[in-house]
C-alpha cells in the first residue's frame, strides 16, 4: 500500500472519497492480514477527520430564529 496522506492535508471531499474507498477495498477481501490493518487505521483517521470538519461546518451555519414574529439570523454557537 502507499503511504497515506495526512487527513489535514486534503479537503472533506477527497477525505470522503479515500474513505469510500478504503472500504470497497476491506469489503474485496483480496488485502493481505496486514494490508486490512493499515488500511482501517487509515479509514479511522479520515473518518474523524471528516467528522471534525462537518461539526466545524455545523457550527458556521446561520439558522434563522423566530423573534416577536420576526425572521432574524443568528449565528449557530454550541
């Protein structure tokens, strides 16, 4: 296997995608003992990476809360 990249490295889309495959290839059955290992430790890390940047996204977006009857925006805070 190649040596993965940082998940810090690459946007949620290519994480999501490397992640996706990542799981064809452990759902092939065709890696090695070894190879499965390495590769599920890798879907780990791209999967809180992923996780991360969609609670820091969650966390930007504005909702809109009704006051006396009006539509106001405000900023999502946890």
């Amino acid at each position: 296997m190649t040596k993965p990249a940082k998940p810090n490295d690459l946007t949620f889309e290519t994480s999501l995608g490397k992640l996706e495959s990542i799981v064809k290839k452990l759902e092939s059955g065709e890696l090695t003992l070894e190879d499965s290992v390495k590769a599920f430790e890798e879907g780990v890390e791209l999967a809180q990476f992923c996780s991360k940047k969609l609670e820091e996204a969650e966390k930007k977006v504005e909702i809109l809360i009704s006051k006396n009857g009006t539509l106001t925006k405000e900023t999502f805070t946890a």
